[in-house]
C-alpha cells in the first residue's frame, strides 16, 4: 500500500491526539510511503510535518462530547470520499474517533481500513464490541497501557507506542522548576486543574523563587499569578518535560508516554473525560511508583504539600522504576513496525 489518509475528526483539537497523528504521518513518509492528513485542527502550528505530507484542513464542527466509544456521525463524510477518490487511497487509518457508515463505504472502495485508538473507557470499549463496530475494521492498533486490562479482540493488536513519541533531547535545556499541563484545554476539569494548581502554588511561591510554566491549551483561563509563565503550546513539549523538576499533569495518555520515556515523576491531578478513563490511570501510575495522585475534590493544603515534597525530592533516580514500567510496553511490537506490516 502506498497511498495513506490518516483521519483525525471530533478529536476537540487536543494536542494528544496531534502527537499520535503527526508522529504517524512522519513515520510514513520515512517510509515512502504517500500520505494524507485531514483534520480540523491544523496540527503543523503545533508539531514538526515532515516534507511531503498532504495537510487538509476541514471546516470545524462542533465536537460531540457524548459519542459510543468515539463513533459518531461526520457531518463531512463525502468531502473524505472525495479525497480517497483524489488521492488514489489505499489505506486509511481513523484515530480514535469515527463514523461507522463511511468506514463501510471506504471498505467498498476496496481500501484498507485501521483504527487506531488509544485506551478508552472500558463501558465504551464493551458497547463497540455488543454492537459490532469494530468487526467492520480490517484491523485495530490498540497502544498499550499499563493501566488497562481488556481482551484482545480478533482482529486487534497492542502496540507499543512509546518509541514513535519519544524524541531527541539536547543535554543542556532551558531548566523549569515545575511545568503545569492541562491537556484537552478549555474543558471544566482543566479550569478546575488550574484552579487548584494556582492556588496550592500561591504559598510556595512566596517563599522562593521558582520558574513556573504552564501550558494551557485550549484554555481560556484568565487566572493571573505573579511567577507563573502560561503557554498555550510549545513544539519542543518533549524538552519541557525531560529539564523540569516537577511535573503536575491531568494524566493524559500522552503525556503518560512523555513521563515515561523522559524518567519523569509527577503529581497527577485526574481531569474528568467522557471516553478516558484518567481517574484509573492515575491510580495505577501512583501504584507503579512513578507519580502521586491529588483529585480535584481533596484540599489543596495536600497539594501544596505534594509539590513540595516533589521538589525536595527531584534529584531523586527514578531510573528503577521506570525501567520496570517500560518493560510492561516491552512485551509488545513496536508501534512503527505494526504499522508498515499492515501496509505491505
């Protein structure tokens, strides 16, 4: 297969998903492979586009937070036939979120069809399945996390995702005291997440001079405090982990990955999602040993003690630990690989 459409529809513009999708398309393109990336968000202002990759912006549309799973009605779905049509499609790949009536319209067209899904909350998962969905697919890649216990479907392969998100840093960074991030921006969790952060930095703030980040998002926060520098993205993200010395995170899936990767302890404060199961994530990661967990409705006298106590700790090697949780990714194929096997 040679021509490749990788979808990225409903997915609200999280950077999350922009990592997966674009990680993706720059490994195809490696590979030689033609590829198509259509989206709402356009991802380039975001993440690195390797040359030669199609990037199609579609009009947005309002995102459907209540979906069964991630399936749900795209109200563009003849613009994509149009574009499999264009481009010569052979194999489309759809990233967490699709519409079941034009996945069986590409398979007409005698196209290869994949999902790609990170975990999803087992009640969604388990509608997918009594309802069938997912035997329409030729293939889903499920990435691993060591969160999540489910049967393996027929036609479904885990993957190890943490080498195609994993990236080159430089040995000397910009240092950072502690980095906020709050995922899918703009959502209530993230306003409370930031709430909560703002506050329970306030006292130590005081005391010392700390370099202080956050990375919003799509949050239209207009909390202001004195030392703590907002973002709304960088495209070194990566970097930003790797020289921080604490890190306060919603538990996202990615930047879990991030974590990992980079050796990286955090304090997770579980944002509520409708099709990811964070509160679970987070749970399991403080159980590994690579985090601690403060949930949104604990006072923030915990957390104030929990950065500092991150904070006197930083220096500490985690490396042990981590190494163990990477090797629970170990035991399953590469990411990459997987992928260009299903394309031959």
């Amino acid at each position: 297969m040679k021509n490749i459409l990788i979808v990225s529809l409903n997915s609200g513009g999280t950077m999350g998903h922009g990592r997966i999708i674009t990680s993706l398309a720059n490994g195809l393109i490696k590979s030689k492979k033609n590829v198509t990336l259509v989206s709402e968000t356009d991802y380039s202002h975001f993440f690195n586009l390797n040359k030669g990759i199609k990037n199609i912006i579609l009009h947005e549309t309002n995102h459907v937070n209540y979906t069964i799973g991630g399936m749900h009605d795209y109200k563009q779905k003849n613009k994509i036939l149009e574009i499999c049509e264009r481009e010569k499609t052979d194999g489309i790949f759809f990233s967490t979120f699709f519409d079941l009536e034009l996945v069986k319209e590409v398979k007409k067209k005698g196209i290869k069809v994949i999902l790609l899904s990170y975990p999803i909350r087992d009640t969604f998962r388990k509608a997918l399945i009594v309802n069938k969905a997912y035997e329409v697919f030729d293939k889903i890649i499920s990435l691993y996390d060591p969160s999540v216990n489910e049967k393996k479907l027929k036609n479904e392969i885990i993957v190890n995702p943490l080498n195609i998100v994993v990236r080159s840093i430089p040995q000397n960074g910009s240092k950072i005291d502690i980095v906020l991030t709050c995922g899918g921006g703009g959502r209530p969790s993230s306003r409370i997440f930031i709430n909560k952060t703002y506050y329970a930095l306030k006292p130590i703030l005081k005391e010392k001079n700390l370099k202080v980040t956050l990375i919003k998002g799509n949050s239209k926060t207009k909390e202001h405090i004195k030392g703590i520098k907002s973002i709304e993205w960088s495209k070194k993200f990566e970097g930003i982990i790797a020289f921080s010395k604490v890190v306060i995170s919603e538990a996202g899936y990615f930047t879990m990955l991030d974590l990992i990767n980079y050796n990286k302890f955090a304090i997770f404060i579980p944002g509520k999602r409708i099709i990811d199961n964070q509160e679970l994530r987070a749970v399991m990661l403080e159980k590994y040993g690579v985090g601690k967990v403060f949930f949104p409705f604990e006072k923030k006298q915990k957390l104030t003690k929990l950065v500092k106590e991150s904070l006197n700790n930083s220096n500490k090697d985690h490396t042990i630990t981590f190494n163990r949780v990477k090797r629970k990714f170990a035991k399953y194929k590469d990411f990459m690989s997987v992928v260009l096997e299903e394309l031959q």
